[in-house]
C-alpha cells in the first residue's frame, strides 16, 4: 500500500515507519519539522507540509496515489496544552478536520490514528478497557478526543475505516539503534532518568513520593514503541481485509513505578543515578495501566518487549550512542 505518515519525523511516527517499510509498504512521510528529524526518516520520501494547510496535504495525497494515512502529526504535550490551548485546537483540532477533507477530496478512505491514554482522565478501574468513561482532564486530552469523535461521525456518514490507537506510555528505541527519542524539551520519565545517568542533568526529581501506590511513586504502563509500530501496521492490515476498526488500546498491561524504573535503569546503566524527591506534577493520576485485550484478540497484536529493563536497555543504546540526540550523533 502507498501510506501517508503525517508526523512520520517524530519519535513513535519514525519508528511506525520503519516498520511499515519492512513490511514492504510505500511510504511517504509528511512532515513540518517542528518537532521532528529529517534524519530519523533518512531514505523515506519526505514532505515538508503542515497539517494545517489543505494544499499541502492534497498535493501530497495525489502526488503519491496515497491508499492509506497514518496520522501522527499533532501538538502532545500535556503540561503546555493548558498553557497554551490555542495551539492544541489549531494543530490537533483544526488540523485534524482539514486532514479528514482532504482525504475525502483525494478518496482516501483509510486511516490509522495516534491517539492517547490521555482521554480517559482520571481512572475509576484498573486495566482501563476502551469502554472506560472518556473524561480527559487537559486539553490535550480533549483535543485527542474531539478527532476521535470526528472519525465516528465520518466513518458513519462517509463511510471512512479508521482505528485510533491510544496508546500508554511509549518508551524505548529501535533495537538497530539509529533511531530514538529526541525531545526538546525532554519531559518523558526514561529519557530524563538516561540524561542524569549521562551526566547531562543532575538528578531526575520524583514527581510525588505520597501517592497511593506501593512505594508511593506513580504507576504507568510502559509500552515499547517498536510494539507500538507493530500495531500500527497491524491495524491497517486490519482494516483493508475488511475488519470493523475502532478504538484500540495500547499498552503492555505491566504498570511500573517511577522508582521502579530508576532501578531497572541503574541495573540497566550499572551505576547509580542521582535522584531528588520532589512535589507532585498537576494532573498526573496515581495509577495508568492498559488493558489491551482487545487489539490482541483483534489485530493479533503481542508486545515482543514487556520487560522493564529490555525496554529501558534500548533507550539506553540510543542515549549513549546519541548524547546530542539526531544533531551529533557520536
Ligand atoms: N516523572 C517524574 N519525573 C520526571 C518526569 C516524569 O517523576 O522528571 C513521572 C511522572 O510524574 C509520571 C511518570 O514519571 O508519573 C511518567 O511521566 P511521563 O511524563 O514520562 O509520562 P506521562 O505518564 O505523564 O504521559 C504519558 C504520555 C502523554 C499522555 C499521558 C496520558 O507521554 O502523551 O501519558 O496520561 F498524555
């Protein structure tokens, strides 16, 4: 298949289009390099485009003869969503729609869509199902949500075949080791902790050492992002034998704490890294854990990396062997 994978540049998108070559796709990366790497996609043929933008978007559709799209390019940080909302409704929201009538105009009638935990909010039940009450509590959350709820209502009446895949907390790196995760600013938790075990930070601080859990540390659901690429290309598989869609969600079922994955990360780095307890980050929930039943009983779909520190050890290859991320490599 000819495959769009706008935010292709990104951290889960470049990976997701690794895999999508190997599985002997076309692929075709749509991009605007705001917070993505020409390098991560090297050999790929690359859009510089906005999503923002109907044109570039259709030039690109036809150019290529695009069968399917694979839409990651959106805004996804939680903390900067509340400040700074405006950015979220454009991108995600408003972005999103001009994503959906361009495909209509061009005939596309397939897409797989990055979506996120972030759309339930706080849980009531752990392993949260996809049948969990959607109450996110940033507006990136509820940017995630509103074009999930426009895939419903254009599936419905246009007949378009999505899945959107939210998914827990991405982490890790292609075991090959040319591509990884580079943030600017890094806010995920592993790569932080590597940046302290490189010296690069003087300490990871603990985001609340009071909550409700067993060491008193939040729990998440650590899930590889090369499963998470499987899944994609499973998804879209899915989808053109004629299966239903929908929600999936993504996560290896394993809830894992903060200081938990500081350990899996000395044993990983073989030193000890400097850690500082501090207060709790607005928003966080104690306890985040997928159930992910259904995409294994619908797509086939089996996370290969569910070991904490087979996870963190792929970060760790990436980390050291790209101290500077994709500008210098080493
Ligand atoms: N944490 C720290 N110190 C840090 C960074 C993070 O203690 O320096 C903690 C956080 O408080 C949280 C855990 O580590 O408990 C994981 O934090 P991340 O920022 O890595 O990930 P989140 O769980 O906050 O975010 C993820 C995705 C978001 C998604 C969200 C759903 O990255 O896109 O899950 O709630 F919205």
């Amino acid at each position: 298949m000819n495959v769009l994978v706008t935010g292709g540049a990104g951290y889960i998108g470049s990976h997701t289009v690794k895999a999508l070559v190997e599985a002997g796709h076309h692929v075709v990366v749509f991009d605007d390099l705001s917070t993505g790497h020409r390098a991560s996609v090297a050999g790929v043929p690359f859009v510089q485009g906005d999503v923002t933008r109907r044109e570039d978007l259709l030039d690109a559709l036809k150019r290529y003869s695009i069968d399917a799209v694979m839409h990651f390019a959106a805004k996804s940080l939680v903390g900067e969503s509340m400040q700074d909302p405006a950015k979220y409704y454009v991108n995600n929201v408003a972005g999103g729609v001009t994503l959906l009538e361009a495909l209509r105009e061009a005939g596309v009638e397939t897409i797989i869509f990055s979506s996120t935990a972030a759309v339930y909010g706080e849980p009531e039940s752990i392993p949260i199902p996809e049948e969990h009450p959607l109450r996110p509590t940033s507006v990136y959350g509820r940017t995630k949500l509103m074009f999930e709820q426009m895939l419903e209502d254009y599936r419905r009446v246009y007949g378009l075949r999505y899945a959107a895949l939210r998914y827990f907390n991405a982490a890790g790196a292609d075991p090959g080791g040319q591509i990884g995760e580079d943030h600017d600013p890094e806010t995920h938790l592993i790569p932080i902790v590597l940046q302290a075990a490189l010296g690069q930070r003087e300490a990871v601080t603990i985001f609340g050492t009071d909550y409700d859990t067993p060491d008193g540390t939040c729990i998440r659901d650590y899930i590889h992002v090369t499963d998470l690429a499987d899944a994609h290309v499973l998804a879209l598989e899915a989808l053109k034998a004629g299966g239903p869609g929908g929600v999936y969600n993504l996560g290896n079922g394993n809830g894992f704490s903060v200081r938990q994955v500081i350990e899996a990360a000395e044993r990983v780095v073989g030193a000890k890294i400097p850690v500082k307890e501090g207060d709790r980050r607005a928003g966080d929930p104690a306890v985040l854990v997928a159930s992910s039943e259904k995409a294994r009983r619908e797509l086939g779909w089996k996370p290969r990396f569910t070991d904490l520190d087979e996870i963190v050890r792929t970060a760790w290859q990436w980390h050291r062997s790209h101290p500077n991320g994709y500008a210098r490599p080493s």
